[in-house]
C-alpha cells in the first residue's frame, strides 16, 4: 500500500474535522465563560470598573494573591526540581513511596489540606504552638498562605522536570567531567541550560495554580482585610453579597495580570528553547 493510501486510510480523523473539533471544545470550556466574564463587566462603565479593581482592599489582596504565589513557585522551582533529580538519578529504599506521596496535594480535597495546615501549624498545633513560641506566627498570616501554596503547587515543578531528567543523556555530563570542569560548571554550563525551559513551565503551573487557589488557603488564611485576604476571596463575598458585576470586574482584573504574566514567562521560556536549539547547531 502506498504512502498517499496509508494516509487515506488512517483511522484517526482528518485535520479539518480535528481542528473543528479542537476550536469547538476550546470555545466551549473556556472562550465561552471567559466571554461571559468580560460581558457581565461591560455592565459596569469604566469609572465604576476603574473604582471597583483600585479600591485600597482590593489592591492589598492583588499584592498578596499574586506576592504569595510568585513566591511559592520559587521555593518550589529549586526544591522540586532537586527532588526531581534524586527521584532520578538515585535508588535508595521507598523511593516508590516517595514518588507516590508528591502526587499527594493533586488527589487530596484542597479544603482537607488547609484544615490539616491549620492542624499543625495553628496556634494550638504540634509545630505552631513551638514556633509561636519564638515568635513566629504561621497560621492566619501571609506565612500561612505562602505554606499553603508551596503545599499545593509542589507537584507540577517535579512532574515536569521529571520525564526531562529521565531523558538526559549523562553522557554529556561525562563528556564535560572528561574536558576537566567541576560540578558546578557542569551544572551551570550543561545541565541547566536544558533543564530551564521545563523548569519554567513548572514555575507557571505551580504559580497559575497558586493565583486561584481557595479552598487550602481559606483555613490558613485568617481572611483580615488588608493583612491576610486573598482576591479570590474578596470575589466569593461580593458574590454573596450579589454584586456580579463587581465580582467579574475583579475577576477580569486577575485574568488580566495573569495572562500577562503567564506570556512574559513563556516568551522566556520559548528564547530559552531558540538559544538552546542554537547551540546544539554550533555544537553539530
């Protein structure tokens, strides 16, 4: 059978009826409420849409909701992907269990993780109650929420460096330990160069996850307005309180910063992966 029959006779679906497929799926699960969010906030002019995202309790829970989760997602990109690489490159006993248990936060219920945050790190809490001792107070502060977030996000740095370790030719790493460079030129030099890009991809998701995360930061929390408050938070209660418009005017405001943000680090990303690609041609 030739090429141009194989081709006719594939059994998956063409590329018009996948594309329409695609585009017709992507609409519906996010176009469209997306489209219902920006409609419900063009009920709003733009002084009220102004007043409503400006307001100085609203403003504080921006710089904490997005303070907090830019800040896990750094903790969690150098300790993931350290985990990630013993995970790899090391046997040692109960390393299944350890690699079962860093699926933990994705299977367990957010709010049961938040209630066994405020558990332990309550002020009555086996390590809470030590640490409020040396004047630490963990639960129902930023501390808390930032705990939270590395709990929640923790998972998707590991799981995307991973497969990318797996997959690592040591060779190189041998190649460079044989032209006579040290650990931490190899590191910087050979190593990390193509690691980065799916470092980062890990960043995004962990810190994506963290911008909209409720249900574990909710107990920790404390929910004080201007200290502890969180913007999604603030959007349930004008919910509650029936304001629809003010809640998807500061709903449109966080998708806004996080599109922005979230396009910064894929440029990045996406340069990383040009230099990279680069410099295996000079090296070929």
């Amino acid at each position: 059978m030739t090429l141009r029959k194989m081709k006719a006779y594939s059994v998956l679906p063409g590329f018009s009826l996948s594309l329409g497929y695609t585009l017709f799926y992507l609409g519906l699960i996010v176009l469209l409420p997306i489209s219902a969010l920006v409609v419900k906030t063009m009920s709003l002019s733009w002084s009220e849409f102004w007043s409503v995202i400006t307001d100085a309790r609203v403003v504080a829970s921006y710089k904490l909701t997005f303070g907090t989760a830019l800040f896990a997602a750094s903790v969690n990109l150098i300790f993931g992907s350290l985990v990630a690489w013993v995970l790899v490159r090391y046997q040692f006993k109960g390393k299944r269990i350890v690699d079962a248990l860093i699926d933990l936060p994705f299977a367990l219920p957010t709010a049961v993780a938040g209630i066994a945050l405020v558990a332990i790190y309550g002020p009555n809490g086996p390590l809470g109650s030590v640490l409020l001792e040396w004047g630490i107070k963990v639960a129902y502060t930023p501390v808390g929420i930032t705990l939270a977030l590395i709990f929640i996000g923790f998972p998707f740095v590991v799981r995307t460096v991973q497969p990318i370790l797996e997959d690592f030719e040591q060779e190189l790493e041998e190649a460079s330990a044989a032209l006579g460079a040290g650990r931490w030129y190899t590191i910087r030099r050979v190593i990390l160069p193509h690691l980065f890009p799916s470092m980062l991809t890990g960043f995004s998701l962990a810190f994506a996850r963290g911008v909209g995360e409720y249900g574990s930061v909710i107990f920790i929390a404390g929910n004080i307005p201007m200290v502890s408050e969180i913007t999604p938070l603030l959007i349930i209660t004008k919910l509650e309180q029936y304001d629809y418009a003010g809640a998807t005017a500061i709903a449109c405001a966080m998708l806004l910063f996080s599109l922005l943000m979230l396009l910064v680090i894929n440029g990045l990303q996406g340069w990383l992966e040009r230099r990279e690609k680069q410099f295996e041609g000079v090296m070929a």
